[in-house]
C-alpha cells in the first residue's frame, strides 16, 4: 500500500513537472510587455517601431509598448541598464555607442559607452535628404556655402553626423555654414519653416515633410553622387552611402536627387532572454504583409536583410539560434560576431 502510495505521489510529481516545463515552453512565462525606444512622433524611426510594435503585439505573446525619446543619447543608456529592452535605431549610432569614447567620427563621439546592445535584425536603410523651401534658390548642397544650415542637434546626435556627411559629399564643413543651433530634427525643420533657417533635413516621406509641404511647400536638394562625392561621404561617416531617388510617391522628390542612405537596426539589451527576442524576431520575420502598409520603408525591411557580415554590433544569442534554425547563419557569420564580442571582453 505504502509502495503504492509513493509510486502515486512520485507520477504527481512527475506530471507536475512535466506541466510546468510545458508552461515555459508555451510562453507562459514570458512578460506581459516590453518596451521599444525610438525618435519622437513625427519621425520615420517612430513610424517603424510602432509597425513592429503592432506585429510583435499580435504574434508574440506579450505586448510591445512604443517609447518615444529626444534621440539616441537618451534611449540608449536606459537599453544598456535593462530599463528598456528593445530599440530602432541606425547602425552608425549603435557602432559609436558600443566601441566607445575612444572611436570617433567628425572628431566626435558624444554617446554614452553602450556595451550591452545587441542586434536583432538588420532593417531597411533609412534616407535623409536636404530639405529647402519649395521656394529657394538653393539647387544642391554645393549652394549651401555661406547659408543658414542647423547644427548642433544637442538631444538628437545621429543627425549631427547626417548634416557632417552631406557638407562631406560636396568638400564642405561646419565653418563653410552659419549654423543654427537645434535640439532635435523636428525643431531643425521647425525652423525652416519659421525662416530662421535656409536649409534643414529630415528622412524621406516622414509625417513632418508632409506636415512643412503642406505648410510651406518644401523640396529635398541632392548631395553630391558623383565617384569623389561618393568617397567624402563614406571616409567622412563610415556606414553611409548614397542613393538616388527618383520623383513619384516621396513627398518634397521633385527630380531625381541624392540622399544619404544608412542602416536601420531593430536591436535589443543583451539581458532580454533569448525566448522573448525569438518571438519578437518571428513575428516580425513572418509580418512583412502587415507592416508594409505601415510605411514604404518597411518594403525594403526584407528576411535577406537580416544577417550581415558588416554588422556594427554583436547579434543577441537569441537572435542567432532564430537564425542558424532557418540556415541564414552563414558559416563566416561566427567570426564576424566573435570579432564584435571582443570589442567588450
């Protein structure tokens, strides 16, 4: 009877175990919600982490809440603690972040040392262009010399270094350009508009374009796409390159014009459990139908996009199992990520 009873007690047991580890495997443990930081409304950044915030919501298990921040200098830092767990923002930021003080672009690296960020997808490329009055007569960034031109951009600093590499593509620098001083890059096209400034910038079709079309009438002014513009650029902002957009569906596109173009990163902090960034990453992995409605961005936001060797951050661990499991982990791909590692042994 006593043998009976134990052998009872030990299958409860057993069941109960069994129970508990289906539990985890089904997601039940997992939070009830996540945050990801991004640009402030207006900003194409936001258009795209509250898209991905949508499909992550839908088919992860848990919900995904979008905080809007100045810019990278205040996101980060809450990444890097764990106070924040997932993030968009463009490679070049997030390579100065995680290397540190000691790496700089333009003689500057103002970013906080960011060593617990890691990649989750390699995104879309985002484009900024130039941006004038519909009005001016200002053609192309090599007829900004001597023009109002914002700077600074104190809380917003990934656009310091946009505004650095289209004075670069034409052989100008920041003293070739009366600079008036801005926060974010909402406020440099604030200022445009309020004709405190000749010439701004902002990401192609974002709402705030629409917004000064709409108000003033706006157009974006090409940077130098020629083989030595090209050049400038990319010694100037390493990850930059140039592309060429045509006119058609892209607000303030009135001829064919050269725009910066650099990469997006959906990342996450390094102490994000590997389960939860898994779900994240499937679901936006198998949301493409949903999210390119959202933004036109989101059609080059593409599954062969997703692994690259030139990567400016390491890759989460949970990233990299979603990965190997549907062989787009390239063999080469290790090196690549040990190499990143040892930036910050």
């Amino acid at each position: 009877m006593r043998r009976s009873m134990f052998a009872l007690a030990f299958v409860v047991a057993l069941v109960a175990v069994t129970l508990s580890v289906r539990t985890v495997a089904q997601g039940q443990s997992l939070p009830k919600s996540v945050t990801i930081g991004t640009n402030p409304a207006g900003t194409v950044y936001f258009a795209l982490a509250s898209g991905i915030a949508k499909v992550v919501s839908g088919g992860a298990g848990y919900q995904m809440a979008v905080q809007p921040h100045a810019g990278t200098s205040t996101m980060l830092p809450l990444i890097n603690t764990g106070e924040m767990e997932f993030g968009i923002q463009n490679g070049v930021d997030l390579w100065l972040a995680y290397r540190g003080s000691a790496h700089q672009i333009g003689g500057r690296n103002p970013f906080a040392h960011t060593p617990n960020v890691r990649l989750v997808m390699r995104g879309a490329p985002l484009m900024v262009g130039l941006l004038v009055r519909k009005d001016s007569p200002i053609k192309t960034v090599h007829d900004v010399k001597g023009k109002r031109f914002t700077g600074e951009y104190r809380a917003h600093l990934a656009v310091w270094y946009n505004m650095f590499g289209h004075l670069a593509s034409a052989g100008l620098g920041w003293s070739d350009v009366k600079v008036v001083p801005v926060n974010t890059v909402n406020d440099g096209v604030d200022a445009l508009l309020q004709n405190r400034a000749d010439v701004t910038q902002h990401a192609l079709n974002s709402a705030k374009v629409k917004e000064a079309d709409a108000a003033v009438g706006v157009r974006h002014i090409s940077d130098d796409c020629s083989r030595e513009g090209e050049a400038r650029m990319k010694k100037a902002v390493p990850g930059y390159y140039p592309r060429v957009v045509k006119p058609g569906a892209i607000t303030g596109i009135v001829e064919d014009t050269c725009v910066v173009a650099y990469d997006t990163y959906f990342f996450a902090g390094k102490a994000v459990p590997d389960q939860v960034v898994e779900l994240a990453l499937k679901a936006v992995w198998e949301g493409g139908e949903q999210l390119v409605p959202i933004h036109p961005m989101f059609k080059e936001w593409t599954q062969d996009r997703a692994v690259d060797a030139d990567a400016s951050i390491p890759y989460h661990p949970g990233a990299i199992r979603f990965y190997k499991e549907r062989n787009v982990w390239k063999p080469g791909m290790d090196q690549v990520q040990q190499k990143l590692l040892a930036v910050n042994p």
